[in-house]
C-alpha cells in the first residue's frame, strides 16, 4: 500500500481505516504520476495493480472503495476486468480511463462493461478521481 507522502497537501482528509484506492494501469508514467495528481492530493491511501488480472487478484484479498481501470493493458483488459469484478458481485465505483477517442469500439465496450465514469486521459480525471476519492470516503 502506497501511504500519501508526508508533505502537506492542500487538503489532506481522513479516511476510515481500512480504506483505499487502487489504480490499475500498465503504463510506467501514469503508475507514477497518477496518485500523486489524484489520491495522493487529498491523502487518500491506494494500491497499484498493472493489468486487470491482477486487479482481480488483489480486489479478491482485499475490496477497495474505489477503483480507477485503465483500459488497454496487456495480460486482461480494463474492460474484461470490469465486466469480471461485477459478476463477482463487486458494487463499488469503478471509473474507467481510457486515451481511446469517443465513438471508438474499445471506449463503447468499456462503457458497456458497467464502469461507473468514463474519462479520457486528461486534467479532468484527476479532478474527478479526487473528488470520487472523497465521495467514496462519506464526504
């Protein structure tokens, strides 16, 4: 688990114990930059996972309040992993990400696959993932 750094943020929250994020993306720089423009900014703790298969894996041992797929990963796509996480009954936030331009087959089927959000890879999902973060968290 990724601890939000212990520099001050402009508004670091509390959460309940137990709560956290994950993030699932295969792409090196957004793994890195990401949580820090997102969870991170309101102290959110969170987890990584790079593919969907490992999502499910990590989602199994332990549910987060919110989850933040990316949708073209190798090994399971966001999309497959979204589809899998709801018939394994999970209820929770699932926003998906994708660089995929709207109209496109692959943003339709991650649409389709009963993610929550849809957002494309820009300013505004940090944005949104903040403020699902403080949703998630009661707020």
């Amino acid at each position: 688990t990724n601890e939000p750094p212990s520099s001050p943020a402009p508004r670091m929250l509390r959460f309940p114990p137990g709560f956290r994020c994950l993030h699932v993306d295969d792409d090196h720089f957004m793994q890195m930059t990401f949580p820090l423009s997102t969870f991170a900014k309101v102290g959110a703790p969170y987890e990584q996972a790079s593919n969907g298969e490992e999502a499910l894996r990590m989602v199994s041992e332990r549910e987060p309040a919110l989850i933040v797929m990316d949708n073209q990963m190798p090994v399971m796509t966001g999309t497959q992993a979204t589809r899998e996480l709801r018939a394994r009954g999970y209820k929770g936030p699932i926003i998906g990400i994708t660089g995929d331009p709207v109209g496109s087959a692959d943003r339709g089927r991650l649409r389709g696959s009963r993610a929550r959000r849809m957002r494309g890879q820009d300013k505004r999902r940090n944005r949104l993932c903040r403020a699902r973060a403080c949703q998630a968290r009661g707020e």
